[in-house]
C-alpha cells in the first residue's frame, strides 16, 4: 500500500513472457472448459487439494530476493500449515470421508498436557544454563510450538453442545476439589488463540529483549500455562489457582522489562485485578458452602454441580456482583478500565500483545461461562443497564479517548476498551448470533489487537518513541511496515473480508433483535453502530500521522523496514485476519452448539423467573443435566453407583 | 455460441460471473505483491487484460441475460452463483439467517456491470499512459484493479452484507487513490476525509441491514422483497419508536419528557432513510458531499473511474436495487427527491464560479448525481438509472480530456493547484484537438444540447418529476378512516423539485460552458509559447512524478520563457477519449422517452430492459392528474428543458466568447460578498468544522480529561489516598514511646473489663413448623444466671436465679401473643432484663414458594454418585 521509492527496475523480459504464458494457459483453459466441462472442474477440484502447496509458493515468490532462504523456508511453512488448516477445518470438508466408527476416542489427557507441557518447560528452563540465551530462546519456543501442535486433536473432535476432553481427578477430597478440565466450542478458540499467539509473542520478543532472559522465558512458559488452565478449568476451585496464577508472571513482565513507569504500572495492574478477585474468591467459598447446606453437606466447586443451584434473587445478586467486578475489571468495562492503558503502555511488546490477546478476554470468557451459568437471573436483571455501559462507556467513550491519545500504544489500549465494548453487549444482549459473534470477535480482537501491538512495537524497538508527532511519512521508508500496519488497522476498524467485521456484525444484528435488553435493544444496536464511524477516526487520524505526509523528522530518515523476525511474526497473524473474515463459518461451526446450550439454559432460566418477580423462594438444586461431565470419584468408592437423577424433573 | 454458454452456465449456478469478479481480483493480487519487480510494461498487460478479459466475461453475461430474459419475458431474469456461505445471523425470535457470499447478475446489475468493465477498462488504458512517469506505478494498478473488484462485488452482490463488502472496498480503494500521492499532506487529509464521510453514510446502511434483519428476518433481494409486508404495519409495536426511544415510559421526575402520542415511524420509513444516509454518503449529496471535491486530490483517471463515473453511482445503484422498500414510504421518496434537487441546485451554484478545472467538474458531478436521486426519488426508476449511464459516458469523457489538459499543462506548471486553474488555460483549441472534440462532445451532452445523452436522460428525469407522485401503497389494503391517517406526498411536490431540477438545468448549461469556453477558447495564458532557449529542461522528465523525492519538482519555472506548445496526449489517452464522446453523444438513444411511440411497446429499449425490475416499484406511483394529460405535458416539459440548455449555454457564450468575462467580472465585483461566499463553497466546510468536528474533537477532549481527572482520580488515586490517610494515623500509635503503648494497653484492659462485668441479656426464638411450641434460648455468658417471667408483669417461674435454666418452653394458639420476661445475673451481682414478644402462628395460609418442579433442598437426593 506504499511506494517505494526506488526507481524501477529496467524492464525486463522474462517476468512479462511469464504473464503472456499465463494469460495464453489461461485462455486454453477457458477454452478447454467450453469444449469439455469436466476437464477444468476436475483440474479444479485436484488445485483445491494442492491449495496448501500454491498458497506457499505464491507467498514464497511474494518475498523480495534479499531475503534468506530461510525466511522464505519459514514463511512457506506458516504459509501451508493456514492453507491446510483452512481446508481441513472447512465446514463439511471431512464428515464425509470419516467414518463414525473411525472417530478415535477423545483423550481425556490432551487438556492437562496442554496445560502441564508449558509448566514442565518453565521447570526445565530453570535447569539451562543463563549464560546461553540462544539455548533458553530455542526451548522456550520448541515447548511453543509443541503445544501448538498437541493442540491440533481439539481441532478433530466435533463439538456440538457438548464438553469434550474432560479430565477429572479428584484433587483435595476433603473440601470437594477437583481437578477438573474440559473444553467445549467457546473455550476452544481461546484455547486455540493462546497456543497461537504466545508462539509469536515469544518470538517476536527474543528481538527485543536483551536482559535476564532466562526469567523471561520462565515467565512466558508460566503464564501460557496457566492461561490455558483458567480457559479449561471447570472446578471453580481450579479456575481461581489458574486465574491467580496468570497474574504473577504478567506482574514481572510488567515490572522487570516494561518502560519507565513500569513499576507503578504494575503495582496498579496487580491491584485492580487483586482487588476483583478476592471478592471472586470469597463468592467462590460461600457458593461451596452453600451448596453443601443444598446438598446435604457435601462440599463441591465443581462448576457443573454448582450450576444446578437456584439461588434467592438477593443472595444470587451479591455473589454475581463479586464474580462481575473481578471480570469487568479484567475486561476492562468502564469505569474500571484505566489500569488497562498504563499496562499496556509500560509493558514490553510481547507482554502487551499476551495482554491484549489473551488476558482481557478471561473476563468476557468469565463472565459468559461462570456469571451466566451460575447467576443467570442477575444477569438478566442487570445486561440492558450493563449493556448501555459498554456502548456509551467502552464503544463510543473508548473509542473517543484512543482518537485524542498521542502515544500509539495508549491508543491501541483505548481502542481494546472500545473493541470489548462490542464484545460485552453481545453478551448482554445474549441471542445466538450476539454470542456467536461475541466469541469470534474475542478471537479477533486477540489477532486484530496483538497484530497492531506487534507493529508498534517494531517502532518503538527503532526510535524509541511512540509519539505520533514523532512520526509522519514513514510510509516512504518502511512501504512493508506501513502496508501491513493499514491493513492490520483496517481490521480493527472492522472493514468488511477482515476479521473485525464479522464479529462486529454478529453482536450488532445479535443486538438488535435481543429481547435481554429490555427496549432500549434498538438504541444500544444503534450506538454499538456509532462506534464503527469513531474507529474509523481514530485509527484512520493514527495511520494519517503516522505514515503519510512528509517525512520531516530528520531521525525517521533512516529507519529500516521491518526485519524478518518481525515479518514472520506477523505473516500468520495477517493470515488469521482474512481467514476469519472470509471463512468465519470454520470459526463459526464449533462455537454454535456450545453458545445454543449456554443461550438456551441461559433463557429458560430467565424465562422460568422473569423480572420483575425474581425467584425469592428457598435455596434449591435443579436436576443434573443429562449431558454434564459426570463427577469423579474419590479412588476410595470402588464401585461407583449409577447416577440417579432427582425424580421430579419435568416441568 | 449462446447455447452452449447457457448449458455450460446454468442459471442457478453461474461461474462465469466467478471470472468476471475474478480477473480484476488477480490483477489486483499480482501487481499488488510482484508488480514492483515486474516492470511497468508487464504490471501494464496484466492491469489491462485483467480488465479486458472481465469485460469480455461481462459481455457475454451480458448477452446470456439477455437471451433468457427474452425466453421469459416479464420475468425478473437473474443469473447467480454462491462462492460460499459466509456467516450468519439471528432474526427475532432466534431464527438464523444465512448469510451467502452469493452474487447474481440481473438486469440492473448487468447494465451496472457493463459499464464498470467497459469504462473501467477505458480508463485503464488511459491511466497506463497518463501515469506513465510516475514510480508507484504497479501500486497505482493495483488499488484500480482492486477498485474495480470491490465495484463489482457491490452491484453483483445478491444480498446487503456482501453489497456492504464492495461498499466499503470501493470505499477503501477511494481512499488509498485520494491519497496515493500521500506524501502531499493535503491528499492525505482528503482520503481520511472521504473514508471518514463515508463511513458515517456506511453506519446508516448498517443500521438500515439491522432493521431489515428484525423486520424482513432476510438480507438477499429475494428475501427482502418477500418479507416486505411487514415493514408497513402500521401496528405500535410493529413501528420504530423514535420517542421515547425504543417505546419505553419515562417515569417519576422525568415524566414531563413522556410525550402525548409517542413519536413513531414504519419500519419502511426508518429502513429507506437509514439506506438513504448510506447512499448521501457514497454518491455524495447533502449533507455529505463535502469529501467528494477534495477527493480530487488523486490522479485525474482516479477522479474520472471512481469519483464520476461508478463508485459515486452506488447510491442510486442501490435505490434502484431495493426500489421496493423506498415506495413503501413516501416520505422517503419525498425526502430522497428533495435532496436530490436541493443538491443538484446547490452544488451547480458552486460551480458558477470555480476556477479549478477538476473542481468545476467535481461540483458538476455532485449535482448531476442530485438529478439522479430527484429522479428515482419521484419514483423514475428507469430514468435515473439511465442518468447513471450516460453519466458515466460523458462525465468519464470530460474527466478525461481534463486530464488530458492538466497533463498538458504540467509540461510547464508543475504546480499541481495551478496547472488545472483553467485561468491559465485558453485556446487549447488549436494544440489539442482531439481533447478539444471530445471535451466538446462530452460538454454538449451535459449541458442537455438536443439528441444528445445527457438531453433523454435529463430531459426525462424533469418530466417525471413533475408528473409523478409516489403514493403510499399501504392505503389500498387499509380501512378508508386509517388510510387517511397516512401521510402523503402532497401534489406541489413535483413541481416545485421540477422547478429546482430546470433552475439547476440553467445553471450546469451557464458554468460547463464556461469551463469548455475558458480551456479551450480565446488566448493561450499558461506561458509563452516559442522556441525553448537552450538549456530549459526536458519538462518529459519529471511530468507527473508527483511521488518522488521531497517535491523538488515544484522548483517553479519561470513561464516567462518561452516553451513549446502545449502538446497532444498519446494514443492510449485519446482513443478513450474518443469512444467515450461517442457514447456521450449517441448513448441517449437507448432511452428516448421523447420517442418511445417509435419503438416496440412504446417502450425504449432501455426501458424494456429494467422493466421487470422496477415493475414491482412503480407499482406505487401515481402519473398527475392522469397518464393521458401528462403525455401531453411532455412536449412542453422537454420544451421547458431544451429552453433551459438555450438561456444557460447563450448566457456563457455572451459572458465569456462575446464580452471576453467582462460581465462576469463586473458581478463579481458588484456583489463580492456572494462572489466570495460561492467561491468559498458556501463555507459548508468551515461550518461543518466550526460545529461537527469541533463538536466532536470537544467531545473526546471532555472523555479524556474525565478519563484522567474523574474516574482515575476516584478509583485509583482516592482509593489510595484513603489506604494512605489510614496508614498515616495508625502510624501516630506505633511510634514506639513506651508510655504510649502502656497507657494504650490500660485503655483496652478497661474496656475489657467493662465488657465481662456488665451483664447482656438476649433471647434466640425458635420455633418447630409442626405444633405451636415455642422453644427461647438466653443467650449464654460467663457466671450468668437466669430466671424467667413467662408472662411479663407476672411472677417468675422461679424466685432465684439459676445456671441451669437457659431454657423456656412457651405453647402458644393461633394468634395469641405473649411477652416474656428474661433476667440475668452474673458472678459480680449485676442484673441485666429483657423483655421479648413471642407471636402465636397466624391462621392465615402461608405463603408457598413458587415450586418450580425442581425439588425443594430437603427432599433432594445428593449422593455419591
């Protein structure tokens, strides 16, 4: 999308023969496919299977000659391995072939490896040497990539309603914890975007990075891990220890690599998310507890278990009030969203792209998982004023902040407020499509979001500065940079082929004819709308001041375009965004039976309760559905009875 | 040949199309990622036969439309073809709606897709020419073939979501070419401008998408017309509440906002001007024309393809497309006709008096395209589309030859405002005169001279406008007292937007002949034109290198010198030029309604042709006062047209050929205030400024100082302000002087001490669900000794006080109350009393919690399991 401003090349022969050839096949072709139909469709149908060798070789050729082999070795692979993924996730591609026989059984180990490889790592990074930070980068990113590709059975199983890969142990028997993990349709490309984009936020950080790395990739193998264990863990219990444990690593990220206010960053970062979860933990406990009085006296957090309590209006508002703080902090909803730009703004580039990728989407996944699965009544008494907060206070306030912000992270931090906005009204507003679309659009603000936090911080890693007014006209120096970073920006803005505007999409139609939102539905859609214009602004007013007009400033003359490192971390980010917006429907398959099960319990629920007459009765345990995860035994009970579901069911 | 074609490309499955949005998205991709190392001639072929072969594709659509529409005639022919399901939605009450990547070509389409292949691949072949000096080269064909696609996505689109993808490409492409000169900060400023305009025209087309999802539960034209009906209930609920917004009540102290009747409007009226706001945008008419002149930043072939000929067009593309939503509202036709005609007035007052080449042309198409929303605004479907046609011929053309010029003019002005101020032009007659035909040509069809393009297309829009008058179609189907309810277009309408439409009629015919008169005729005031001293420099080297390095081609010359004639344009420039004067000129003849009684049906063929698409539309509008009277009014009305073409182009000629712009001086001066305010576009600009975007930019402003100043403040800094104060009074106690902590610690032992000597009396009632027997506990303490009084003011159960008795046991009947004495004495002798009513179970039924089938917590079986 920019010049370059050397002169042309003299013209050559060969590249233009090439064309006239490929015009001439092109005609033949045509030809041949109005004397004989078959012929082209068959060559069709064979080039669909060779898709993952052309979309390599195209991106491969696409690479000017100064680079290595071995950029364009790489770049090929992560080129093939999208292509592939493109055509082995695409809705119908292999039901066809498999037989349901054939259909291997679901490990119930898969969820811990993914959670324990990064951890073993991080206990095997302590063992290898300080001194060989080549080594330490290596296996930190070997253990990356493995997790990358232990996660591709998730990819296989068909997801439906249903959770898959559960795994429960029971962990202390005496208090009713479990360790228990399971993965359905919304967790899955959580899981999947943080086994995706921690591979690229490690690599891209090796370059930049230059002290203590060994804690560094202690750090990274910590937080990855437990990252995927909140995103899986299904014993509230668990879900806290994962939930508190992410906190740690980001805290020292924050603090020992960050900018120069890094540590009152990180000490605000700590203490705005300290401060939600306690509350959280202590809802957690009384929720045990009372499900103990409900049960008879058995102490539970399993979260299925704990789903089946029907709690007092009063007593439901509180403990939905202590999870919702702890979630909207980390979301960050307004007005408890000013820790998120001095994070991110003191935080070295992988923290902030982990941060904004992974992080900010525990509260939305938090609160669509554990506040509407537990709470739903308070939910529903609270989304139509929640869900003017995240359009007047994260959609368009957000998006007004990020347009006045002269530091390009601090902007990309406001937009993050304005992005989630969108992502909290489709929660709130809680029809299929609002869900469907909320879930994609975490995915994609997790690309979107890292992909501009990568960019920038190529920038700050050259000048030093992340000052728009430093900048202006670098499209002449950086062409790539400035390619990439507009079409990287035009995502965020939600332009229509890129990812941001399917989920946009989604969540506002989803609004739209929501019945969650009481009558001002049509009005929030409306607003959620406004914020597509002020996006435009913002990242249009960044772009403008950022790379066009003159090059004045005498230090941006000799800033080097983007090196290979940078480019192959971003090449699959780039990819994702128009796989998404193109092919949403891969994306789009796995999520919707999970979000009919959570939209339709969500609903009954409601419906069984409606405002303004609240359930006010006694505190009482509906049946067990039919397709939980089944509890896990504590090893001492040898013979396990069958399950006898509470007689009264029907209603 | 057609045969085979229809069997190779069934209707319901139409690859060709696949090929027709294909070529231009190739060559988009392979001058995009090689054309930098393909060289220019290559980078060339591929932009041009990209464009050829998708032109070629088109054709042949073209001509398989048109033998299946005349196997079924009447019938709204469609050709389609599903890339694959996109994504979906949820309308009301859960249902999904499947989103398609699908397109299909119809009649519309197709005269649609005809001309963006056609004339885009003029345009090309032009721009491989005029931008032939230029370094970026391979971008510049990339983004125009990239346009080319997005434009094609937009009309071949069978649904709005995948029309909003080519809505908003043809868009980013118009913003990336604005701007290709980035490194001129002004062309920048415009393309975020344009994008910016049209983005706030794109939140109205999806607001109307929402809309059409809650009311038709469909997004594809099918769909859509299918589910009309209920856009037009007239039923409260089925309406869009506009006050109190979403039909909500204001309660207690805000009831004074509850107004008597709320504010309501159809689901027809709120989707047609939501849709509209969209195409105000895109085709730039009021309020949004502002982005549409200062896009004349980018080069001119940019201006001629996007900005005048195709992606402008969208709108009335689009009104045309969902023509049977817009008749479900009069209002909305009323108000696209009254912008339409207030546009096409305002801008041409603008146009009177520029002195910018592409400015004049720039305000000029801002106004024709006000004609074509006046026109399919009054429910002239067939006509306004027809305007979009022959737009496209003549305003390509003039666009063009202005290019043309201006790349003339560069050989020596290298300044880019000055070389098309049309102040330095003149008598470019003699050097150019292919540019001069042609601009000729192109100039005569807009002004409306007789027989030419812009005489039928204009001529017809004008006729209709006053005849017409669109009716709400609602009424048939309504009992007569609610079908007076609805409000209609009153009759004075379409004349009054008549009287607008000629009055701006006058005025394109005064300032296109002004442009066309002060180019190309009189005196040649660019520079002196002789023989080059030696030495001046070979102005071939750096025309149009407007990206190279640091500007150091604005070093200016001195035009005293003299310098070689202005010199004719290429081949590849003027054979366009040349092709497109012929449409300008002859293209009206596809839609002569002068002369419909000449042909088949008394139907031109143009009008043939769209009728099975707007025959659902048209539906709804009514001919004033009858069909019989207002084809009499026809001769009259074109009468009143061509008198218009006559007073505006004699006037010019006067002004500018026969008094050499002394009259025009003389009013400049007599009324300088006016001069200046036309010159200066009516200040719209700064007023959008002043009000909008300071209004905004206040707005943001606000946003983060109480980002900063509030809400940090309050949670962040005042939460640990609070930690802090306490810490700092605690902290007065721990400062380690040992009387402090001995006087502190005597301090506690006294209220200790307090607390064990003072006895407390306290009872804990309970009661079992069963009988009516009532246990009460005292509360227990150190040494402490009870004695009860069952009934107060009686005697106690027992005279001393006793350890042991914590307990009474009370039976009390329905509704029968009893107060209770309880004393307490503890080791040190001190008593304590407290007296406590105990209420008798109450008759009435108790209360039963809803049961929910569940069962209720004692019941329920929880064990292992």
């Amino acid at each position: 999308m920019a010049a370059v401003e050397t002169p042309p090349p003299a013209q050559k022969s060969s590249p233009y023969s090439v064309l006239v050839v490929g015009a001439m096949l092109l005609v033949l072709a045509s030809a041949s496919y109005i004397v004989v139909p078959d012929f082209l469709a068959k060559i069709l149908g064979r080039l669909g299977g060779l898709l993952p060798l052309l979309v390599p070789a195209l991106v491969v050729g696409a690479i000017p000659k100064n680079r290595s082999w071995g950029v364009r070795l790489t770049m090929g692979i992560i080129a093939a391995a999208l292509a592939l993924f493109v055509q082995r996730m695409w809705p119908g591609a292999t039901t066809a072939e498999v037989d349901p026989a054939d259909v291997p059984e679901e490990s119930h180990t898969i969820l811990s490896w993914l959670i324990g490889l990064p951890f073993l790592g991080a206990i095997a990074v302590l063992f290898l040497p300080r001194q060989a930070p080549r080594t330490l980068k290596a296996f930190t990113l070997g253990v990356m990539i493995v997790s990358l590709l232990a996660s591709i059975p998730l990819l296989r199983v068909t997801m439906g309603r249903d959770f898959h890969f559960v795994q429960d142990v029971v962990w202390i028997e005496r208090f009713g914890i479990h360790y228990k993990v399971a993965l359905d349709g919304i967790s899955l490309w959580l899981v999947m975007l943080t086994v995706f984009i921690m591979p690229i936020a490690a690599y891209v950080s090796f370059g930049s990075v230059d002290k203590r790395i060994k804690d560094w990739c202690f750090s990274l193998l910590v937080l990855q891990g437990a990252m995927i264990g909140a995103l899986v863990a299904m014993d509230l219990f668990l879900f806290y220890v994962f939930w508190e444990l992410m906190l740690i690593p980001m805290y020292v990220m924050i603090g020992v690599w960050g900018g120069a206010n890094r540590i009152k960053a990180a000490i605000k970062f700590f203490l705005y998310t300290m401060a939600g979860s306690m509350l959280m933990l202590v809802a957690i406990f009384y929720l045990a507890y009372t499900y103990s009085r409900a049960s008879g006296g058995e102490l539970s957090f399993d979260y299925f278990e704990l789903q089946r309590l029907v709690l007092p209006h009063h007593v439901q508002m509180w403990l939905w009030a202590a999870f919702a703080l702890s979630f909207f902090i980390k979301v960050p909803m307004f007005p408890l969203h000013t820790w998120l730009p001095d994070a991110h703004t003191e935080a070295p580039t992988a923290g902030s792209i982990i941060l904004a990728a992974v992080m900010l989407k525990m509260g939305t996944y938090g609160y669509l998982r554990f506040c509407m699965g537990l709470f739903p009544e308070a939910c529903g008494w609270s989304s139509a004023s929640l869900g003017g907060v995240a359009v007047l206070g994260g959609i368009i306030y957000g998006a007004l902040c990020a347009w006045k912000q002269d530091d390009v992270k601090r902007l990309v931090a406001y937009s993050s407020v304005a992005h989630l906005g969108y992502v909290m009204l489709g929660i709130f507003a809680a029809t299929p499509s609002s869900l469907e679309g909320s879930v994609l659009q975490m995915v994609n603000h997790g690309i979107s979001t890292g992909a501009l936090f990568l960019l920038v911080g190529a920038i700050y890693d050259r000048r030093h500065t992340r000052m728009l007014d430093e900048f202006g006209g670098l499209a002449k120096v950086m062409p790539v940079y400035a390619t990439l970073f507009i079409i990287v920006a035009m995502s965020s803005v939600g332009l229509p082929g890129t990812n941001g505007f399917v989920g946009e999409f989604m969540i506002i139609t989803g609004t739209f004819v929501s019945n969650r939102l009481g009558h001002v539905n049509g009005i929030q859609a409306v607003g959620a709308a406004i914020g597509v214009v002020l996006a435009a602004l913002y990242m249009l007013t960044a772009v403008q001041k950022m790379f066009f007009g003159k090059l004045t400033n005498p230090e941006n003359k000799k800033l080097k375009d983007l090196n290979s490192r940078e480019i192959i971390a971003v090449l699959p980010l780039i990819g994702m965004i128009f796989i998404i917006g193109l092919f949403p429907s891969i994306f789009l398959e796995p999520i919707s039976g999970a979000v009919a099960r959570v939209h339709d319990d969500y609903s009954n629920r409601i419906e069984q309760n409606p405002p303004p007459k609240f359930y006010e009765g006694p505190i009482k345990l509906q049946a067990r559905r039919p397709e939980a995860p089944k509890k896990a035994q504590a090893p001492a009970d040898p013979a396990p009875a069958p399950e006898t579901a509470p007689a009264a069911e029907g209603h | 040949m057609l045969n085979v074609l229809t069997t190779l490309f069934p209707a319901e499955e139409f690859t060709l199309l696949a090929l027709v949005l294909g070529m231009p998205l190739l060559g988009a991709i392979v001058n995009g990622l090689f054309g930098q190392r393909l060289g220019k001639q290559a980078v060339k072929t591929m932009a041009l036969s990209a464009m050829g072969i998708a032109f070629l594709g088109a054709a042949l659509t073209f001509l398989v439309l048109d033998r299946e529409a005349s196997h079924h005639p009447g019938h709204h022919v469609k050709l389609s073809w599903q890339a694959w399901q996109w994504m979906h939605a949820s309308g009301t009450r859960d249902t999904t709606i499947p989103i398609e990547l699908k397109f299909s070509v119809d009649a519309l389409s197709g005269v649609m897709m005809l001309v963006i292949t056609g004339v885009g691949f003029l345009i090309h072949l032009y721009a491989s020419a005029y931008m032939e000096k230029d370094p970026a080269y391979w971008r510049f064909f990339a983004y125009l073939n990239l346009f080319v696609f997005s434009m094609l996505v937009l009309v071949l689109g069978d649904n709005l979501p995948v029309l909003f993808v080519g809505w908003e490409g043809v868009g980013l492409c118009s913003y990336l070419l604005i701007g290709f000169w980035y490194q001129h900060a002004p062309n920048a400023q415009a393309g975020k401008k344009a994008f910016i305009a049209n983005r706030v025209g794109d939140f109205g087309l999806l607001v109307a998408m929402f809309l059409l999802v809650q009311y038709t539960g469909a997004l594809d034209w099918n769909g859509i017309e299918a589910g009309s009906g209920s856009l037009v209930n007239q039923a409260d609920q089925m309406q869009v509440h506009l006050w109190p917004i979403g039909g909500g009540q204001f309660q207690g102290f805000l009831s004074f906002l509850q107004p008597k009747n709320p504010l309501m409007i159809t689901g027809a009226t709120a989707v047609g001007l939501m849709l509209f706001l969209g195409c105000t945008g895109k085709s730039a008419q009021i309020p949004l024309y502002v982005w549409l002149p200062d896009a004349m930043a980018g080069p001119t072939p940019v201006s001629a393809l996007i900005h005048a000929a195709t992606m402008v067009t969208a709108g009335i593309y689009l009104v045309c497309r969902l023509s049977f939503v817009f008749v479900l509202s009069p209002f909305t036709m009323a108000v696209i006709a009254c912008t339409g005609a207030a546009t096409a007035l305002f801008a041409a007052t603008i146009a009177l008096v520029q002195n910018d080449l592409k400015k004049v042309l720039a305000y000029s198409t801002v106004s024709q395209l006000g004609y074509m929303f006046l026109g399919v605004g009054v429910g002239a479907f067939t006509a306004g589309f027809f305007h979009v046609l022959t737009h496209a011929f003549f305003k390509a053309c003039l666009f063009l030859g202005a290019g043309s010029v201006i790349h003339a003019m560069h050989a020596r002005i290298h300044d880019d405002v000055k070389s098309q101020d049309m102040r330095y032009m003149g008598g470019l007659r003699k050097y150019m005169p292919y540019t001069f035909w042609t601009f000729g040509a192109a100039t005569l069809a807009i002004i409306g001279f007789p027989l030419t393009s812009g005489f039928f297309s204009k001529d017809e829009i004008l006729f209709k406008a006053f005849v017409n008058h669109p009716v709400n179609a609602a009424a048939a189907h309504m009992p007569a007292k609610a079908a007076a309810q609805l409000w209609q277009q009153p009759t004075w309408l379409g004349p009054v937007v008549w009287g607008m439409g000629l009055a701006a009629a006058v005025l394109t015919a005064f300032y296109m002949s002004r442009a066309f008169i002060m180019t190309f005729f009189g005196e040649f005031k660019g520079w002196t034109i002789g023989k080059a001293p030696a030495g001046a420099h070979d102005h071939h080297q750096d025309a149009h290198a407007h990206g190279d390095d640091d500007g150091d081609h604005h070093h200016e010359e001195d035009l005293k010198t003299p310098g070689p004639a202005p010199h004719e344009s290429p081949w590849q420039m003027t054979v366009p030029l040349m092709v497109l004067a012929t449409l300008s000129l002859a293209g009206g003849f596809l839609n002569p309604g002068l002369f419909a009684s000449f042909f088949k049906d008394g139907k031109p063929p143009m009008e043939h042709w769209l009728e099975p698409v707007f025959e659902e539309a048209e539906k709804a509008i009514q001919v004033l006062p009858n069909a019989e009277a207002a084809h009499h009014k026809e001769y009259p009305l074109t009468f009143a047209a061509f008198a218009a073409f006559a007073v505006g182009s004699f006037v010019a000629y006067q002004f500018y050929i026969a008094k050499k712009g002394a009259p025009a001086k003389d009013m400049a001066e007599k009324a300088p205030g006016l001069y200046k305010l036309l010159l200066d576009k009516w200040r719209v600009d700064e007023l959008y400024d002043a009000v909008i975007w300071n209004g905004t930019d206040a707005l943001a402003d606000t946003a983060v100082s109480v980002d900063q100043s509030f809400i940090d403040a309050i949670i962040a800094r005042l939460t640990a302000l609070v930690v802090a104060a306490l810490g700092t009074v605690l902290r007065v106690f721990q400062n380690g002087v040992v009387h402090v902590y001995a006087g502190a610690m005597a301090l506690g032992i006294v209220v200790i001490g307090w607390f064990v000597v003072v006895p407390r009396a306290d009872v804990v009632v309970s009661h079992s669900a069963s009988n009516a027997d009532y246990v009460l506990d005292a509360a227990p303490g150190m040494g402490y000794g009870y004695r009860w009084t069952p009934e107060a003011g009686g005697k106690p159960q027992d005279e001393k006080f006793s350890p042991a008795s914590t307990q009474l046991k009370l039976h009390l009947d329905a509704d029968k109350t009893q107060v209770v004495k309880l004393e307490v004495q503890n080791a040190f002798g001190l008593t304590a009393t407290k007296e406590i009513t105990v209420k008798g179970p109450v008759t009435e039924k108790p209360e039963k919690p809803e049961k929910l089938g569940q069962v209720d917590l004692p019941s329920v079986n929880v064990g292992k399991n």
